[in-house]
C-alpha cells in the first residue's frame, strides 16, 4: 500500500509558479497594477491562467483542503487584478462622454420621449389651467420657486426677474452651483424613482411640466412670454433635456423590471441599468453646464434674441452629439 | 436569486449543501471560483469608513476655504469652487476608487471586500457608474434629511412619503439573499469578501520525509486496504485540521484522536506509537488511497458513504461512530 501520492507531486511542481503569482498579486494589492514592471505585468494572465488550471486540478484530484483553498483564494485575488475595472479613472470618463452616454441615450430614444411627451403634457395643462384661472399657480408652483413672481406681481417686476443680475455678478456662482446641486437632486429622483416601476418618474415629469407651463401663463398674462422664452432657453434647452434623459433612464429600469426580456428580473435589470444609470450621469453633468450658463451666461447677457441664439446653439450641440458621437464604436456589450 | 450557472464539469461533482452567502461565478476561462458574500454588517462599516474619509476631504476643502480667503480676501467664487469640490467629492469618490483599485474603496480595502461582476466578466466602468450614482438616493439624500431634518414647507405627508421611500432603499440588501443593494441590482455587481489563504506545508510532507526516499522499504506504520476505506474525505479533512492545530492541548488532542482510530480500524500493530507520527502516516496513507480512488472517479465524502468499490462486495464495515 505505497501508492505515490499525486497531489503531493503536483504541488511540488507548480508551487513556484503559485508563489510568484501570489507576490505579483500582493505587490499590485498594495501598491497597484501600474506599479509592476513590464515584463511581470505581462506573466500576470499567464500566471494567473496556470493557476486557475491547477484549482481545477486540484479540485479534482487532491484532497488536501489547504491547498484549494489557497488555490480558490489566490484565483480570486488574482481574478480582481485581472478583470477588475480595466481602465484607469480618466480614460473612463474619457470612453464615457466620447462612447458611452450617447449610445445610452440612443438605445433609450422611446423611453426617453415618453418622459418628454408627459413633460410637454404637464406643460399644456399647466399653462391653459393658469391661463383660465391665476389661482391654479399657486398650486402648481411652491412658494420658494415662485419667489416674487407671482400672478399678483406687476408687469415690471417680472420683467425684472428676466433681466436682472448684470450687476450683481459677484453672487452668480454661489447662485450657478446651487441651482446645480439642486437640479441634479431632482434628475437623479427621477431616475432613482423608477424603481419605483416608473410612475412617480412619469409624475414627476409631469410635474415638472406643469411648473414650467404655469410660468410661461404666467408670464404670457403680461405680454411677456417672448422674453421669457429667452430666459429660460440660455440653461433650458439644456437643463430640461437633462431632466428628460434622467426621467428616460427611470422608465428603462421601470421597463426592465415590469417587461423584463428573456432573462430572469434581476438579469435583465442589471443588464439595463447599466445603461440607465450612464443616462443619469451623463444628465448629471449636462446639469453641470446648465447650471453654469444659467448662473453666468443668462445674467451675463441680457438680450433676447442672443439669449435664443445660445439656447438653440446648445440645443443643437446635444442633438448632433447623441446622433453622431461614438457611432460605430461597439460597446462590447452582450 | 443566486443568478450565476452553477455549470456542473464532469469531474466536478454538484457540492452538497453550499454555505450560506457563497456565490460561484465562472470566469471567462470556464473555471468556476467560489466567493463569500460580504456580511452588510462589513458592508456598512466600510461604507462608514469611506464616509468618515470623504468627511475629512470635506473638512480640508473647507479649511483650506478659510485658509484662502484669509490670505486673498473674501470672494463668492471661492464658496463656488468649494461648492463644486464639494460635489466632486461626493458624486466622483466612490466612483474613482472602484475604478482605479479593482472594485474597492479605501473601506473596502480596510475590510477585504470587493465588488465584482454577478457574470464572472471584466468589471465595467459602467457598472462602477451605475451603482454609485445610486448612492445618491440610497446614502446622501437620507443623510441629508437625517442631518438637516425635513425641508422647510413641506408637508407632513410629503416627509413621511419620502422617508418610507428611502427606507426601502435602505433596507433593500436586508430583503434579498444576494444582500443586494439597489445599486448592485442595476449595475449587475455583488460586493464579496476575499480574504488571504495562505500556502501552508503538506501535512503528508511530514509523513513522506520520515518514509525515506527508498519507497521499496517497509513503511513504519503498514495500513491494509481494508483500514483504508473505512474512512471518506470529511474525516480525512478533519484529520488534517487536527494536524495543524498548534496550541497547548494539542497533545491531547493527537492522543485522543489516535486512540479513536486505532480503535475503529483495528489497528493490530504495536500499541506505543507516536501519536503525531501515527496519525501522518495515517493521513498520507489514507489521502493517496482517497485519492486513488478519486482517479477512478469515486468520491467518498464520509464514512456514512457506502458505495464501495466495485470489487469489495461487503464494502467498509463502518457501523456507527
């Protein structure tokens, strides 16, 4: 009863390479991939590869625990350093406005106008309701949006909240950054809330819509309507078209949770929401360069039909971006 | 839940009962590694420590505000720039780090977790993306509301809808068996634990240094075939524990153990042995008939397993314990 022990020998025979492999992985834990010279980042895969072939050998022939064991251990800390994230911070943020957001707002075009179509519903309602009645304002717009613009202010008042700021630049940026902040928490609801399977997505939006079409009554009453038509499209086209992705990208997780494809919910959720939730950050940062045009560019420049050119500049410059950019890169998605 | 294939090779048997929170994925080379889920109770003290983190980056921006407009005069554009650092830091801290260290944030680290793809695929910047800006609604916007109470004006109803909204949020990794939180959920992530193994020496070594390199020689300890199959793998597993044991009452331990299987096997050899040179060679001689046997594609898990081998009829005369 002397049978050679296999395990036995084929530990001897690959444990160096399990060691080297192990310091590799332990030098890259601590100090990062990029720290390892060329020639060692290379072996990497092909280390890491003889080690996952000698787990399954050993799962199949040996049966001293210690050695797979360590062998799952040592796969599973080299399987991060391989198939981690493969890109470094800024290349993928790079990837991410060059490739990513505009595909994922192209894949998610119906979804996305639904979320305008119930804005631009919101929208009418809000502005014939106001239109036939002021007091419905008061309903559709809180108190701290409203500020002085309301249907008892005059003409002149709210002429001035058009075109006020020029003097004031100082506090812009304090304004810009919190109209940021506090857009960006209203997109990123919507986009969260369709979990929610989507409803409060949509009333949200329509929401938003009522808002924006009780202010355009509002202002319409006082024969101002094309002025503030310029006020809002410096920051709207971009602000709003923001709000419509985020609100799009809570109607595809809504829609892969309700109509999931042929995977299971959970599958077919992860696989969308990837892409809903690039919708959402790239909304995030077109919030961004809304919330600086709205705090320096619309206080800055005063004058109407400039203020339409810039709207409809940008307007134009997000449409020929999510049409063209990034076409024809595959995403390497399933 | 458990989504991943739990694709079953040949010379792979289905394990009985998986340990709660273990997970499988199979890499993109076909080979299937284990994972333990992270405890959320790990999960929150990391994201504790990251909070503490970002507070202390908040707390240098804010310094450094002070320090800046003490040196250059007060001006808004500097509580602008410290606003949108503070954003930066909260949006961009998370995301920096899962992409930058693998899946893992200084919390993570601390607490060896990580964040891997539910697939068994590269970890997508994507998916990095998707679950943190999640942490919006899960983390910032409850403590926002902890921090600064309900928004002034709001109505009561508008609060209490909020806060049962954000608590399912909160609680959502409690009503999963994958401890899902919702940012895991769209971005097709598990957060797991992986600690360090380390490579200890073969306890069969032991047993072989002591044989002699001449393998014709008589072992010391001569096991029959039929001592050999009484046991399976658990109980062979379990001997190896006990021989790496270190401690005070190891000793005992090994005279005990050996007693019980001189006991079950019949051991008729001489009565004074060494216990740990005992068991060794037990352990050696026991693992390569184990394993032997393995070759043959029988797995005898424990000794309550009775399919013996084909050509002994009666098979392991194992009666109990």
């Amino acid at each position: 009863m002397n049978a050679p022990l296999k395990s036995f020998e084929f530990r001897r025979e690959r444990e160096a390479s399990w060691r080297e492999l192990e310091n590799l992985v332990g030098i890259a834990e601590k100090k990062g991939l990029k720290s390892l010279p060329a020639e060692q980042l290379l072996r990497l895969p092909s280390l890491y590869r003889a080690a996952l072939s000698s787990l399954s050998v050993a799962r199949s022939i040996s049966l001293d625990q210690n050695v797979v064991g360590y062998l799952e251990s040592l796969c599973a800390r080299a399987y991060f350093q391989v198939y981690g994230a493969r890109s470094n911070f800024f290349e993928s943020v790079g990837q991410f406005f060059a490739v990513s957001f505009p595909a994922a707002v192209r894949s998610a075009f119906w979804p996305i106008m639904i979320a305008g179509f119930w804005m631009t519903l919101g929208l009418t309602i809000g502005f014939l309701l106001v239109q036939a009645s002021p007091d419905w304002y008061y309903s559709f717009v809180p108190a701290d949006l409203a500020g002085d613009r309301t249907p008892a202010s005059s003409t002149e008042s709210l002429r001035r909240t058009l075109f006020d700021g020029a003097d004031t630049a100082e506090r812009l940026y304090v304004f810009a950054t919190f109209l940021f902040t506090h857009n960006s928490k209203v997109a990123l609801m919507a986009f969260a809330l369709g979990f929610a399977l989507g409803v409060p997505t949509i009333l949200l939006m329509f929401y938003n819509g009522l808002i924006l079409g009780a202010f355009l009554a509002l202002f319409d009453g006082h024969g101002l309507l094309g002025d503030l038509g310029g006020w809002l499209s410096v920051h709207g086209t971009t602000e709003i078209l923001a709000i419509i992705l985020c609100g799009g990208g809570g109607l595809v997780l809504a829609r892969a949770i309700i109509f999931p494809d042929q995977n299971s919910r959970l599958d077919s959720l992860a696989r969308r929401g990837r892409a809903a939730g690039t919708l959402a950050v790239g909304a995030v940062m077109m919030l961004l360069v809304a919330g600086l045009l709205e705090g320096f560019v619309r206080q800055l420049v005063t004058d109407t039909a400039v203020r339409y050119t810039i709207g409809g500049l940008m307007l134009a410059f997000w449409l020929t971006y999510f049409t063209f950019s990034g076409r024809g890169h595959s995403d390497g998605d399933d | 839940m458990a989504t991943t294939s739990t694709r079953v090779t040949p010379n792979q048997p289905a394990p009985a009962a998986r340990p709660k929170g273990e997970r499988r994925i199979v890499t993109p080379e076909g080979v299937p590694l284990t994972f333990q889920l992270a405890e959320r109770g790990e999960r929150a003290a990391a994201v504790l420590i990251d909070l503490v983190i970002m507070l202390v980056a908040l707390g240098a921006v804010v310094l450094s505000f002070v320090f800046v407009s003490w040196q250059l005069g007060f001006s808004e554009i500097i509580i602008g720039v410290t606003l949108l650092l503070f954003f930066l830091i909260r949006t961009f801290y998370f995301v920096y780090f899962e992409l930058r260290w693998q899946g893992a944030t200084p919390g993570k680290r601390a607490l060896g977790l990580r964040v891997i793809d539910r697939k068994g695929g590269y970890l997508r910047p994507d998916a990095v993306f998707a679950r943190n800006i999640l942490r919006e609604v899960e983390l910032f916007l409850p403590l926002t509301l902890l921090l600064a109470g309900p928004e002034q004006g709001s109505s009561a109803w508008v609060n209490l809808l909020t806060l049962g909204w954000l608590s399912v949020f909160i609680l959502l990794p409690f009503f999963n068996k994958d401890r899902l939180r919702a940012g895991d959920v769209i971005a097709g992530t598990w957060v797991v634990s992986a600690p360090k193994t380390l490579l200890l020496s073969d306890v069969a070594a032991g047993a072989k240094a002591k044989q002699g390199p001449n393998q014709t020689a008589a072992p010391e300890f001569p096991f029959s075939r039929s001592q050999l199959e009484i046991y399976g793998i658990y109980e062979l597993q379990t001997l190896e524990d006990v021989l790496r044991q270190k401690g005070p009452q190891t000793q005992e331990t090994l005279r005990e153990v050996t007693l019980r299987v001189q006991r079950k096997i019949g051991w008729t050899g001489e009565e004074k042995v060494d216990y740990r040179r005992f068991l060794e060679a037990f352990y050696a001689a026991l693992r390569a008939h184990l394993e032997s046997r393995l070759l043959f594609g029988e797995r005898r898990e424990n000794k309550h397993d009775r399919k013996g081998p084909p050509g002994s009829a009666d098979g392991p005369g194992a009666t109990g314990s």
